[in-house]
C-alpha cells in the first residue's frame, strides 16, 4: 500500500529487501549494469514466509526493470560458489544473492563465505534466524548458549565477511543495505557481505520512504596511482638487470590484458602468472613465461629464482605464488606491489602503489618509455619457454613408454588435460578448484582468451567444480565450460547438476576417476606419511587397514541419474570424440558429463619449486624420516623477503 501523501510504501522487511536489491546498480567506465543478477535460495521454516514469500510477489508482480530472478539451489554452500564464479566472470561488476534458512541452512553457507572472502569477490548471503522477540525460544533449529542469549549461529559469519549486519528492527534495514552495497562495489574491500535476518523480523511491516526502492547506481572507482610512487616504482626497474612480473587476479578485474601486454612487450619484463592471474597474457606471447611458484613453470621458476626486482600486480602473494618464500633467491632482491588494495600492496617490504592495476600499469609504460631489458635477457626468456612447451608437449603426448606402463583403459591427467585443451574452442572456460588439477592446469593449460581460465585457488575448495560451472555458464551463455573435477572433489558436491538440468544450463564436467584424493596422496607420500587415508579403498579384513581392493563406485551412473547426459570412456580417440559430441550437444541441453580414468601415479612435469607443509620432527617411520630431512634442506632456502625496496633509491 501506497500513501502518497507520505511518500511512503508498506511493506514486510523481506519485501522491502527484494524490491531495494533490483533496484541496485553497478557502474564502471560509464557502463551501467544490474548489480544482482538474481537470487539463489533453498526455504525453510526460516525463510520460505519472509523472504520467500517476497520473491514470489516479485515474481508474480514486478516488471522487468524491478524483477530479481529466483533459481532453487539444492545445496547452500553451492550456491554461494556459484555466485562466486559468476560474479568473478564478470570482473566483479554483478554478482547474485543467497538466502538459506534458520540453523543448519544458513551455516552451510559459512564455507562460500570464506571463499568469497579470500578471493576477494563479492556476493551478498541472507541468512535467516530465529526469532528477534525471542517470544518462543528455544525454536527449531536453535543454538542456545548460557553465557549470551543474543548470540545465534548466524556470528559465525562475521569473521568470514567484509560486512556483517544483524536486522532486528525495520528502523535498521536502510543503513544496513546501503553498507551492504558500498563494500560490494568496493574493489578493495569487497568479499562476502552477510545480512542476518530474523524470521519474524522479515515478516513484519512498515512504511518505508520511497526514495529507499529509486534505482541507485554504485560507481566502482578505478583509482589513480600518485604520481611519485609510479615515479619511484620506474626508477627501480630502469636500476635492476632481471626484472620480473607477477600477474595477479587484480589485472583481470580491472581489464588491465592490454596494457600488460603493451608494457611487458615494450620493456621485455618476463611475466609469470598466479592461478587468478592465469590469462592476464595469452598463450604465445613472448613474454609470457607461465606460471609462477609451487605449480609453476620452470621456465618462470627459474627467473623469479634470479630476479633481482619483482613486480606483483593484483595479487595477494600466497604460498604457492612464492613457493613458500623460497622462489626469489637474489639477495639483493625488492618487491615492487601495484595493488588496488593497501592491505596487499604493502607486503613482500615491496614498494607500495596503491591503485587500479590498470591505471598503475598505464602510468608505468609512460614512466618506462624508452627502456628496456638487454637483447639477453629476451634471449634467455625464449629459451626457458621453449625448453617447457617442450614438457608440456609430452604431457599432453605422452610417449609409448608411458602409455604402455598403463592398465588398459587408463589415460594419464595431462593427456585429458591436453585432448580438453585441443579440441575446445579458444573462448570456452576451464574450471577446477582442488586435487592435483589445478596445478597441472596451472602448469600445462593454454590460455587462449582472457576469461578461458577459471581455477578457484585461494580457498581451493573441494567441491567448488560443478556449481562454479554453473555460475560461469549463467555469466556467458555464448561459452562451453568445461569442469575439470577429480572423483573426491565430485563427490563433495554432485548434487548441483540437478540445478543444472532445471535451468538447462549446458555445462561440460569432465570428471576424472582415480580412486581416491590424487594430490593429498602423493603429498603424503612425499611427506612420508605413505598415502595413509587417501585411497577410497575396502578396509582389509585381515590387516584392518583401508588397503583393500577398490571400492565399486560407479561415479557415471550417479550423474546419470541425477539427470545429466553421461559419456564413458576408455581410451584416448574415445575421449577425443566425447569432447566433440559434448560440444555439439544442444546449447539448453542441460549438463554433459564425460568420465575417465586416469593412473594417480603419473605426474605432469616437475615445477622445481617447493610447498612448505611440516613434517613430523620425530618418527620410527623410516619413510617420515627421510622425509623430514628433505624438509630441513628446503627450510634452508626460505626467507622472510624483507629488505626495503625504498632502500634501493638512495
């Protein structure tokens, strides 16, 4: 009801909640955009009369202009990870909204939220709760606690969120979506945004001012880098003899591709990739030398290993970029950061430029005019590279050697990895999240467009692969995606290809049957710990251990009978021709699953790089104690990267 008069509207909280949320719009570049594509839900007694009842009116009433999309998920934290993914294919500009009910429904999000957050990509969670008035406590679902009755298991959320709110007045709801919004269009503060909802707080009404529901557009800010810092930044460059970059996931979300090309093309700076990063330059480029740390090259390796100045760009330098703080070597070496962030600009000691990774870049080439590396240093860049597209040939080719050694049947991960990469089209999407894939995709996979490559690292999260897909597909229609997934990370979460033949969504999940947690058991081993627990084996009736023969999980006829369309294969000409007919299946088809099995024990080539997981000090394990010592010489080489790069301008 309208009172004109007034100017107000009445409405419930979780009305007025929907009608603000399509209203909202994201702006860069002058270019306006939906900021909510739409929203994912799964309703309970939490929900389904609140929110759930206003997205049905929505529904049923809103025009186009107002109208907020609803998809049923059927796993909550598996719709969070699809709006990562799709909020990450469109650089962060949209993204989509979850609610989930009281208790269990909305916990189950905690894990999206923490990968949103790590990742740095924006999706707003509604988690429902119990009752405000507390009128009939305990209800269903509740987590009593003696020691604070205003606490519920929705707090859990606040240390995994950007922004968190609690709504237990209507009067609160305006302030909280407005701070909702600000950190979801910040590109240095964004991640995952929670605004708790009561049960009985959702359902109630009020008469809201109508200036609340105007379409309200969000500008995301590209800003400037000051002047004496990029100044500062070429000195460094123009002063060091192996000057090497490191691209982040921060150059895709700005759309900084083109500049980077220009500017490493023009300077000769050889530029390695992180797993978000991955793409920032595509395959061929001559100096593109891959990826960089634990799953890298050895051709970027080998030049971050002599580097005397790092340029990271977009990147929050993990572990794995750094191989532990093992893969700079020089002495001597600086850090120089272009980041829109402070929080990671500021680390590695680096030189820090706190600004859009594609104004940073614009103002450096200006700044570099003129300069180069020597004709050698290009030279030596060519040789590396060519030295690993060599290795990444015989992994995709493996030799009759290699084949032979293989029980019928068996193809090795870098041939899948090799067939998917030849026969899909330059603009489709590779998608993996966890296992020993994304480091042999970071490694080996060709990147033919910059949003062809599509692996989730920060979190590495189990499960991500299907609903990841989703999110991609939902983003991009006019693209296959094809979802690497090993058959422990498939079992985690196979229950979103429902969703995807309810919605229709062509997806391409290529999952690879090894029996067991591929890269955790030869992690293990290396460790000494003997793959212990990573094999999906029977337990042996007679040691008692899980070493038995193979468990007969037929991973094919479950996603066949959660909908898809399924295509087994045995050999590599049939996996050649299940990637062609999966291409040509109908673009609304629904999801297309292809399964293969793979030998765990062939590996894609070495990195030469290194992870730091500790191994245990003490052990009458022959195997754990060899171990320790080849973690004692690796534990040699690690540093703590903290010379100044401000000292070198003196």
């Amino acid at each position: 009801m309208v009172d004109e008069q007034a100017a107000t509207v009445r409405l419930t909280v979780a009305q007025a909640v929907v009608r603000f949320l399509a209203n909202q719009w994201s702006e860069r570049d002058g270019e306006r955009r939906k900021l909510f594509a739409g929203c994912f839900g799964i309703f309970g007694h939490g929900n389904v009369a609140g929110i759930g009842q206003a997205l049905l009116e929505n529904e049923l009433g809103a025009d186009e202009q107002e109208r907020l999309p609803y998809i049923l998920a059927r796993n909550e934290q598996a719709m969070v990870h699809t709006s990562v993914a799709y909020a990450r294919q469109k650089d962060r500009l949209q993204t989509w909204v979850c609610t989930a009910s009281v208790g269990p429904g909305s916990t189950n999000m905690l894990t999206g939220a923490a990968l949103a957050t790590v990742n740095r990509i924006p999706v707003l969670l509604l988690p429902s709760g119990t009752f405000a008035t507390r009128v009939a406590s305990p209800v269903l679902q509740e987590l009593e606690q003696p020691y604070a009755a205003d606490v519920s298991v929705n707090d859990a959320f606040r240390p995994l969120s950007r922004f968190f709110d609690r709504v237990t007045r209507p009067e609160q709801l305006p302030s909280a979506l407005l701070g909702a919004m600000r950190v979801l269009t910040d590109p240095a503060e964004t991640g995952a945004v929670t605004v708790a909802l009561p049960q009985d707080v959702q359902a109630e009404a009020y008469d809201w001012p109508l200036e609340l529901f105007a379409p309200r557009v969000w500008h995301v800010a590209r800003p400037p880098a000051e002047a004496s810092r990029v100044a500062a930044a070429a000195q460094l460059v123009r002063a060091s003899g192996r000057p090497f970059l490191v691209a982040g996931g921060g150059v895709h979300y700005s759309g900084a591709e083109e500049i980077l090309a220009a500017l490493s093309e023009s300077t000769g700076i050889p530029v390695g990739e992180t797993q978000a990063g991955k793409g920032s330059l595509t395959h061929g480029h001559p100096q593109l030398v891959g990826a960089v740390g634990s799953t890298g090259t050895t051709a970027a390796n080998a030049l971050a290993a002599e580097a005397d100045l790092v340029i990271g760009v977009g990147t929050r330098w993990s572990d794995f970029t750094t191989g532990s703080r093992t893969a700079f070597q020089d002495k001597g070496v600086r850090f120089v950061n272009l980041n829109i962030a402070g929080f990671d600009a500021g680390k590695q000691a680096g030189l820090s430029v706190v600004a859009d990774a594609r104004e940073a870049l614009t103002a450096l080439r200006h700044e570099l005019e003129g300069w180069a590396v020597p004709q050698e240093y290009r030279d030596r860049q060519a040789s590396l590279r060519a030295q690993w597209e060599e290795q990444v040939e015989s992994a995709y080719h493996p030799s009759q050697e290699v084949t032979r050694g293989l029980a019928e049947g068996l193809l090795t991960q870098g041939e899948v990895i090799g067939v998917v990469n030849e026969l899909s089209d330059p603009r489709d999407v590779v998608l993996c999240a966890a296992g020993s894939m994304p480091g042999d995709l970071h490694k080996l996979w060709r990147v033919r467009d910059r949003k062809g490559y599509h692996v989730e690292y920060g979190f590495s999260c189990m499960g991500y692969e299907v609903p990841g897909a989703l999110g991609i597909r939902l983003a991009d229609r006019t693209r296959d995606v094809f979802a690497m997934v090993g058959d422990g990370g498939y079992l985690m979460m196979p229950t979103e290809l429902v969703t995807a033949v309810q919605e229709r969504l062509k997806v391409i999940v290529v999952l690879v049957q090894n029996h067991g947690f591929h890269s955790i058991g030869s992690l293990s081993e290396g460790l000494g710990s003997q793959r212990f627990g990573t094999r999906y084996r029977y337990r042996d009736g007679g040691s008692g251990r899980l070493d038995g023969a193979p468990l007969p999980v037929d991973l094919a006829a479950n996603a066949r009978s959660l909908g898809a369309h399924v295509i087994e294969v045995h050999s590599r000409g049939e996996l050649e021709a299940a990637v062609k007919e999966a291409k040509g299946a109908p673009a609304d088809g629904g999801p297309v699953v292809i399964h293969v099995e793979t030998d765990p024990t062939v590996y894609a080539p070495d990195s030469g790089s290194w992870w730091d997981v500790p191994v245990a000090q003490t052990s009458h394990l022959e195997s754990t104690g060899e171990a320790y010592q080849r973690y004692v010489g690796h534990k040699a080489t690690q540093r703590h990267l903290l010379t100044p790069a401000e000292d070198a301008q003196a």
